[in-house]
C-alpha cells in the first residue's frame, strides 16, 4: 500500500493538494478581475503556496481576489504544517488516538532518518512515543505563535496609514506568511511601506525565526525552557548554526552592500545596519525584502545563495538543506581534521549514518540545483547568475527573486515549480520514496581504497 512508505505517502499528498489548488486558483472566482488564471500561472502559485516559497509570477497583491487570497492562507499553513502532520492530527482528532503507522508517518515527517527502511537504533530526534505529543506542539504553537503575531502587528499595519477593517485581514496574512516562511504580501507594495517601521520588520523577524528553527526544537525549549544542559543535541546545533549563520551573514552583507545606494547605502547608518540583518534572515527562508533584491552586488547574490542553500532548521517551515546538516558536516571535518575516528559534540557521537544522509543531502541538493539552472538558463537565456539565485530560492523554498522569475516562459515556469517540490518535499524522502525496495546485504565485499582529495 502507499501509505505503508510515509515518504511515497509525502509526495502523493502534496501532488494531490497541489492539484487541488491549482484547479481552484485557476477558476475566475480566485482572481481580481473574475477572468481564469492560466494553468501555468495558477500551477506555479499553487506550488509555491504549498511548498511555502514566495515566489510569483503574478502580482500577488492585485492578481487575486479575496476568494484567491484566503486559498493562499489556508495553503502556506497546511503546507507549513506538512501534510503529514496534517493528516496525523485530523487522524488523531477521529480516532483519539495514534495508530502506529500513524506515529510511523508523522515521525518520517519530523524527522528524515524514519525515511528509511528498517530498525534505526541510534536516538533519534523525535522517537515514535513522543509523536502524540509533537503533534500538540505542531498545533497550538502554529495556532499561538501566529495569533500573537497578528495581534502585535495590528497597531503597527494601522500605524502605517492601513485602514482598520483592511488591518484586521493583513494582520493575521502577515503573521502567517512570516511563521510558515513564505514571504507573500496582501498588497502590490510588499513591505515598501514599512521600510524604516522597525516594530513591524522585528516582528516578521521574529515571526521567521519562530518557524524556521523547527517544531522539535520548540517543544524541547517548552519543555526544558532554559535549562540549557538538558537540551538535545539537535537543539543546540539548530539553534547555534541558526545564530551564526544569523549574525555573520548580516555582517558579510553590511559589508558588501554599505556602499551601493540601490540597496542598503542610500540611508543612515543605523538603517544600513538593520537592514542588512534583516536581509541576512529573510535570505534563511523568510523571503521578505524591503528593496530590489535584483540591484544587490553579484558577490551579495553568492552569498545570499549560500544563505539559502543551507535554509533553516529540520522538521520547521523553512527548506533547503537544513542547518543541522551543515552542522554535522562542520563537525566531521574538525573530526577528520583532528584524528578522530568518530563525530563528537556536546559530549554525544554522532552516528556514521547521520552523517551519510547530510552527504547525500547536499550532494542531491546541489544536483538539483545544478540542472535546474542550466534548464532554465538555456530556455530563457537570461543571465545566470540571477537565474541560479532564483533557482537556489525555489529550492530553498525563499521566495526571493531578482526578477528572474516573473520573466519565465512557461517551459521555464514547469522547470521551477518541480524544484520547489523537490525542496520542500526534501531530497532523502524523494530519494526513498522513488527507491522501489530496500534490499538488506547478506554479505560484504573485499575492501579496496581508492585515493580521494
């Protein structure tokens, strides 16, 4: 059966409701002027709506109508939630309890290493008695988080000329857009209108932090608060990449672009600083940009690429290759560096197979960045670096641009939209789900090494 592998299981349902979306934003009920949405256009939207990316080949603020842009908000949170943690808590509220495949699947979901076949005997992040659990965590803290949001950006969205009743709308859009990491505006403007409202840029901030550093790692903080020696390992490595990545990042930026006033050296110093952190996380996953990300130095685009590659943390609303995977590579080369026949952090090893699996991580991800980019570049023949930027931002599932994307032809569009899937489905689920059977060797070879590096 297919739900018998959770992650087959993955990519079924996110095709289906990606279909589902696409035959309702394409009906003329979902647009502004009442005229149908082309498939291309509507497919692209619902892709990355989904897959919770941002990106647009549309004017999101003017193409749609209200009808469109409530399809967007329910899409960017049950896309968020992941549909398998979806489908286990509407299982859970039916049936009031959890069947074991039922923890088998929202376990895969929260964790890659339950993709694969077989017993995993190491600890594993989120162990299958403590899915019930995760699953309430996943619920009240989306239902929480983006409720507080809402009520913390109402007063700034009135204080920036935003009428009341419009308020009450863009509040709660704005908060989930910035939990789930999308990066989608109500209006044509983006966040033009907030550029120098530190208030509300804090808050999506925030709002991106929230849902980037994983559902996992904010039920241990719930749980153990500041009690900093009790945290998992994985907690402690999200949250410290998270930070790292976090501040050199803004301090690269600050000082790559200080000097370009189409970017962050048209204001004051202050605001110059802000800025450049405020780009630096939105590059993690958030996809806000108060500017024309398009007029960034082509070293800013590398880096901001780098940035985007790595994404935010497992088993949260941010993709590509996830921090902790940068982490655990970080660490086998310090390791091998030194001697050591094993990864050690924090007084814990860290299994040979974790450190397979981020290999294949990577290499799967830059594969499919690689041949995404010289697709599209070949069918559109626009300039490659802001084509790879756009490429590395569907994948990542970003949502910046440099404009690239809003140019496509349709061919181009197809050839984006499946790398959003394939980002935010994630490479070792689609590696599994496409593997037909896992074949255990009874029997190992004679070793022979060859010579590397």
């Amino acid at each position: 059966m297919t739900t018998a592998s959770p992650s087959r299981f993955a990519v079924i349902v996110f095709m289906t409701l990606i279909a589902i979306f696409t035959a309702l934003l394409a009906t003329p009920a979902a647009s502004a002027d009442h005229v149908a949405t082309d498939f291309a256009d509507a497919l692209f939207t619902a892709v990355s709506t989904i897959c919770v990316t941002g990106l647009a080949t549309v004017d999101m603020g003017a193409h749609w109508s209200p009808f469109g842009h409530v399809l967007i908000y329910l899409g960017v949170n049950i896309g968020a939630l992941g549909v398998l943690t979806m489908a286990s808590i509407l299982g859970l509220v039916i049936s009031k309890r959890l069947g074991l495949r039922a923890r088998l699947i929202a376990a895969s979901d929260s964790n890659p290493m339950r993709a694969h076949a077989g017993p995993v005997n190491e600890s594993q992040t989120v162990h299958l008695g403590e899915v019930g659990a995760l699953l309430a965590t996943v619920a009240l803290s989306t239902l929480i988080i983006e409720a507080a949001l809402a009520v913390l950006l109402y007063p700034a969205l009135l204080a920036g000329g935003v009428e009341p009743l419009v308020a009450l709308w863009e509040a709660p859009y704005y908060a989930a857009m910035a939990f789930t990491n999308t990066g989608f505006t109500p209006n044509s403007e983006g966040l033009a209108p907030f550029t120098h409202d530190y208030y509300f840029l804090m808050l999506i901030m925030l709002g991106v932090f929230l849902g980037s550093i994983g559902f996992p790692v904010i039920r241990n903080l719930m749980i153990f608060r500041w009690h900093v020696r009790r945290w998992s390992l994985h907690t402690k490595l999200t949250l410290i990449t998270t930070v790292l990545l976090f501040v050199l990042g803004g301090l690269v930026l600050l000082l790559l672009e200080a000097s370009n006033p189409k970017t962050l050296g048209g204001e004051g110093a202050a605001d110059t600083v802000f800025q450049s952190f405020f780009l630096s996380a939105m590059t993690r996953s958030g996809g806000f940009s108060t500017f024309d990300v398009g007029q960034l130095h082509g070293s800013s685009l590398v880096v901001g690429s780098m940035l985007m590659f790595v994404g935010g943390g497992s088993a949260s609303t941010a993709g590509g290759i996830k921090v902790t995977t940068l982490a655990v590579l970080a660490l086998a080369v310090v390791s091998e560096a030194r001697g050591r026949s094993s990864v050690h952090a924090f007084g814990r090893r860290i299994p040979s197979d974790v450190l397979r699996v981020a290999l294949s991580v990577v290499a799967w991800g830059a594969t499919i960045v690689a041949v995404s980019t010289v697709t599209i570049a070949q069918l559109t023949q626009l300039p490659v670096e802001d084509v790879l930027f756009d490429v590395i931002s569907a994948f990542g599932t970003v949502g910046l641009s440099t404009g690239v994307t809003a140019e496509l032809d349709d061919p181009a569009k197809y050839v984006l939209a499946a790398t959003m899937v394939m980002g935010r489905v994630g490479t070792v689920t689609l590696a599994a789900a496409v593997a037909a059977t896992s074949r255990k060797r009874l029997f190992e070879l004679p070793v022979e090494r060859p010579i590397v590096g």
